[in-house]
C-alpha cells in the first residue's frame, strides 16, 4: 500500500464515520438537536457544519491555491442540507485525491490567504490535520449523542477497515423464562460489574445469623437524671433524712459598701 492508498483509506473512514453521526442525529429531537452546552463550537449541528465548513475550505484550497471565502451558515439551516452538503463534498474529494499520485502527495504546495500571506504546505500534512480534525469532532458529536441517547458506537479506525461481528447470543436453558441481561453478553468492565451486596446484620436476640434465635441479655440502661441527682444529695450511712447542703458562711461587708445598701452585716444567705 502506497501514501495515495493510505490517504484514501482514511478519507473513506473519515466519511463513514461522519455519515454513522449523521443518521443518529437524525433521531434526536429538534430541542436536543439545538442544544448549546455553552462550550466548544456550540450545538451539535453547529459542530456538523463546522466540520463540513473545514472539509470544504481546504479542498477549494487546495484545488485554487488560494484561500476563499468559508461557506454561509444561512446555506445549511438544518440536518437535511447538511447531510447533502457532506454527500456533495465527499464526492468532490474522491475526485481531487484520484487525480493525484504518490510523489504528489509527499509535495509542497504553497498556499495564499486571504491576506495575500503565502504559506508552503505539504500536501500530506494538509491531509492528516483534516483527518485528525475530523476526529476530535467527532468524538465531541459521539458524546453529545451519547448524552441524548443515540451513541454511535464504537467509531475506531480498526473496526472500519476489519468490522468486529457482533457477540453470539449466550444459549438459555431450556424452561428458563427469563433471557439473559445484556450485561451477560458484554465482556467484563468496571461499568457492568454488579454492585456489592451489603452483609446482612444478625438478627436481635441472637449471638449471629447463622445461630437459632436465643434470648439475649437486656441492654442496661441509666436511670434518669433526676434519680442520679437525688442519690448523690443524699447523705452518707442511708439515712431516709432529706439532706440539704450546709449554708453558704457569712459574707463581711466590705469597706466601700455604704450603710443601708446589700445584705446588713451578720446576716447569713437564706437558704434556697
């Protein structure tokens, strides 16, 4: 296999995999479809046509040797125009690339933009940065459908050029009524492991699970605040005498404390 096989064999991956997006978008409601997360190039169908606009750009490029003007947003107002846009411009690269050789392909172009600045460019590396190009967006368009419900699959290059068959169903047996999950006929992951299951905690009354039931001791309980405080007021020995505290001893009063004001001198506290 030569550069020119290499370069068509990724072109027609590259619209494969753009035509898989396409029909499951076409399966998303019109809110969905518009949706903008806020990042990146916006809505899904903002991120077809900037694919399409990209594909289209470098093509009249390379053709022209010069950069034109990109193509209108207004010319692809939904799905439909551009599911035709991608058909006509996959059409127009077989042909570019069928025109060209090998010794082409490893050639330097150079390439005017708009601003009149000549920029040289090998061809190759114009191919590989649209095929690279391609597929970050398409990863981006795979997971926003994938949020929505319509993943695509599995869009790697070795599935394209050596399709993998799908799984055999796994044999039931016979008189089961149930079929089999669909966990079942996936291989193991982490995602499509079964939760692990809690141990079950031993019943009261028993010493474990395993054990017959039997009996078990009464948890001990304090008894309430109140009991606790009248046993520690009572006195020493038992005595049933209800035990109140000593009085507080006399206080002295002070030489700043003015006759006739606070408590008169000689006087105890009064017991509460």
């Amino acid at each position: 296999m030569n550069d020119l096989d290499r370069i068509q064999t990724l072109f027609a991956y590259h619209w494969h995999t753009t035509g898989r997006l396409l029909d499951c978008a076409g399966r998303l409601a019109e809110a969905e479809y518009r949706d903008n997360p806020g990042y990146g190039h916006g809505s899904i169908h903002d991120l077809f046509f900037h694919l399409l606009r990209t594909n289209q750009g470098w093509r009249v490029g390379l053709e022209s040797g010069r950069q034109q003007a990109s193509l209108a947003a207004e010319m692809f107002p939904d799905l439909r125009a551009l599911g035709t846009g991608f058909a006509r411009e996959e059409k127009a690269w077989d042909g570019l690339l069928a025109d060209l050789t090998p010794e082409a392909i490893a050639a330097t172009i150079e390439l005017t933009t708009w601003r009149g600045t000549v920029v040289p460019f090998p061809r190759w590396r114009i191919f590989h940065h649209l095929i690279l190009h391609g597929m970050q967006h398409h990863a981006e368009l795979a997971q926003r459908l994938t949020a929505f419900g319509q993943s695509p699959g599995d869009i790697d290059f070795i599935f394209f050029q050596y399709p993998v068959p799908a799984p055999a169903p796994t044999p039931w047996p016979a008189g089961q009524k149930d079929s089999p999950c669909a966990a079942a006929l996936k291989p193991c992951s982490i995602s499509n492991r079964p939760p692990p299951t809690k141990r079950s905690r031993p019943p009261p009354g028993s010493l474990c699970a395993r054990c017959p039931a039997t009996p078990g001791r009464p948890k001990p309980t304090r008894p309430p605040l109140n009991r606790r405080l009248r046993r520690s007021l009572r006195p020493p020995g038992g005595s049933s005498i209800p035990w109140k505290p000593a009085p507080r001893p006399a206080i002295e009063p002070s030489r700043r404390q003015k006759p006739g004001r606070g408590r008169p001198a000689g006087t105890a506290e009064p017991v509460q």
